[in-house]
C-alpha cells in the first residue's frame, strides 16, 4: 500500500494532509531526497540521507531528528507499505507558520517521507535511448541543493517535451554544459567519462557518485570537469543519470546524431556495473 508519514501521522497519500502555512508550500521552503528501494531494500540509503543533511545546512534549516532516528522513520514506512519495488520521498520544510519571507527563529521543520511503487520504465529507454535539448541556464546559484524549489526545472522539463525530447541539458554563456534538468550528464571521449565537476553549478548525484566509483573498477578512465557544448556535440556517446531511471544513453541532443545514433558499449558496461550493486 502507498504510504505517507508526516511528523508522526502514517496513513494512505489520499488521507495525507499538510497545513496551508507550510513554508515549502508558501516558499518552496525546503529540501528532499528521493531514494529507490529494489526488493525492499533501499540502495545508497546512508548516501542520499547525508546529501540531505548537507542540503538542509546550506539552506539553514536545523534537522531536529537524530541520523538513527530519521532513517528508522524512512525504513519503518517502506516495511509498513509492504512494497519491495519502491520509490521513497523525503521532504524537510523549515515548518510551519503564517506566511512571511523571515522565518521564525524557533520553527520546527517538517518531515513528509512518501513510499509509492516504482514506476514501469520502457526497455527501450535503454536500448533505443532518448532525446535531449540544450537550453540556457536560468537557475538560481546554490544547484548543489536539492530544494524543492524546482520551478526551473519543470519549465525546463515542459520545454523538453514540446520539442520531443525526454531532458533538456543547462548551458552556460561561455558554452560550458553543466547538467540536466533532472539528472547528471556524462559524455565519452577517447573512451574516457567526463562529467562536470559537483560545484555550486551541479547537483552531486548519488547515481552519478556510484557511476565514477563503477568505472574506477572497471578500469575506465573518469574525470571531473568541465566540458562545453561542441564537446557534448561530438562525444562518442552520452548519458544521464538519477535515481528512478538509473543510467540512460542519450542518442540525440538538439537533434544532432550522438554515437550514430545508438546507445554506446561503455554506457552499456558501466550500466550493468551498476546494477550489480544492488542486486
């Protein structure tokens, strides 16, 4: 069963109920993680929960709940849903009061932890790939938190659609690719990953984390930094990676052919490196 916890309250997502006066639904006043569970056991749990701490301290929200506490919260919820293929949302808000941009000094966050079924992914995601288009980047300048401040992102996503595609990827002025609009960028040259450095620019992916660690034992050449849009543009292969969709080849951005239009064999090696963690 989909189950929503929210400070205490555990009850179905229909039943779930959040204040009017929540700042992340006045502000956008918070953070979140997503992590996947695969046979009931949730992968990189420790990973995603100290990404969201680092996400909660940048925006100045104290955590009032303990490491063990809050990961016990997130793994008593997924075992009451008796779901094994999950998907778990994790949302902080600073908390709740009436609405005004200074926050009070004594607020208490909010948790809300979602457990849903994991979604049907085509197979052909990864046999056929997906299309991309650049766009220019128009976000604010803190991109290395995971707020749920994700206006940018969904015009971006909307842009992407209408034009056919399944991610649109930021670009700077100086031409410098930096990320996608929900996911990390990975472009193959002279057999070599390059991904762009997690800076304030990008989101530090636990997917992508796992990605470099998966080619250090592969033997597989990675580096961390940046790359402009003529390098995307002629890159042997191309692909994205997140948490629900794992690793996907991009064959196509702004309909340019990448690596004659079909996933590469080191997106397929690394993909399968992967998957080999969790199983």
């Amino acid at each position: 069963m989909e189950l929503a916890y929210f400070n205490g309250w555990v009850g179905s997502l229909e039943e779930a109920r959040v204040s009017v006066n929540d700042r992340g639904y006045n502000f956008g006043d918070g953070v979140y993680e997503v992590v996947r569970a695969y046979n009931g056991v949730m992968f990189a749990l420790e990973e995603h929960l100290a990404r969201l701490a680092l996400s909660a301290a940048a925006v100045e929200i104290d955590l009032p709940w303990a490491p063990a506490r809050l990961k016990n919260i997130i793994v008593e919820t997924l075992g009451e849903s008796g779901i094994k293929d999950a998907l778990i949302y994790i949302q902080v808000t600073r908390g709740t009061a009436p609405r005004g941009h200074v926050p009070e000094e004594e607020m208490r966050p909010n948790l809300l932890v979602t457990v849903r079924n994991m979604p049907d992914i085509p197979p052909s995601l990864y046999s056929e790939g997906v299309k991309a288009i650049t766009m220019p980047e128009f976000r604010w300048q803190m991109c290395s938190v995971k707020s749920i401040s994700l206006q940018a992102s969904v015009l971006a996503k909307r842009r992407a659609e209408r034009a056919g595609a399944a991610e649109a990827f930021f670009v700077l002025p100086d031409g410098t690719v930096t990320e996608g609009a929900s996911s990390n960028i990975f472009i193959v040259g002279d057999g070599a990953l390059i991904t762009h450095p997690a800076d304030n620019r990008v989101l530090a992916g636990v997917i992508r984390h796992f990605v470099l660690k998966v080619a250090g034992t592969l033997g597989v050449k990675a580096m961390e930094e940046p790359f402009n849009i003529s390098d995307l543009m002629k890159a042997e292969e191309v692909f994205i990676t997140g948490t629900v969709a794992e690793i996907v080849p991009v064959v196509n951005v702004d309909g340019k052919i990448i690596g004659g239009g079909r996933p590469g064999p080191l997106t397929a090696r690394i993909h399968k490196g992967f998957a080999s963690l969790h199983k």
